[in-house]
C-alpha cells in the first residue's frame, strides 16, 4: 500500500515536471525542471526495487545529459527582442 502510494505521488510529480519544461519560459529553468523530472523517475526505481536502474539514471541521464544540454544553452547566443 505505502509503494502504491509513493509511485502515484512520484507519477505526480513526474508529470508536474514534465509539463513544467515545456512550458518555462527560460531555457535554463526548463534543464533545471528536466533534472528534478530525471531524479524523480530515479526514486521511482528505487520504490519498484531497480536500485542499479536508478543509479545509471542518475549518473548517465541527471549528471551527463543535462551537462550537456546546459553548455548547449550557455553557449547558444539568445538575445530577447
């Protein structure tokens, strides 16, 4: 009953961040938005027992991807007219 309720509340928050980076308005708040939805769905690992699951997203996903996708938005020039 508690991993049912942990997982609804997870699926929550993962859906809250999802929409969240789609709809921020800067860049940078939105990668931020993507690694709280990336660490969620590492907890959600956790809950349903795939603790190596979770840490791969954590390490590839949280910590590799979203560096990358900050230099790329650092580095992009967007100048707001």
């Amino acid at each position: 009953m508690v991993e049912a309720a942990a997982f609804y509340i997870l699926a929550t928050l993962i859906l809250g961040f999802g929409v969240l980076v789609i709809t921020a308005k800067s860049t940078v708040h939105s990668v931020l938005f993507l690694v709280g939805n990336f660490l969620c769905v590492a907890v959600v690992y956790v809950v349903l027992a795939a603790e190596f699951l979770a840490i791969i997203q954590v390490l590839v996903y949280a910590g590799g991807i979203v560096v990358l996708y900050l230099f790329v938005v650092m580095l992009v020039n967007l100048r707001r007219r």
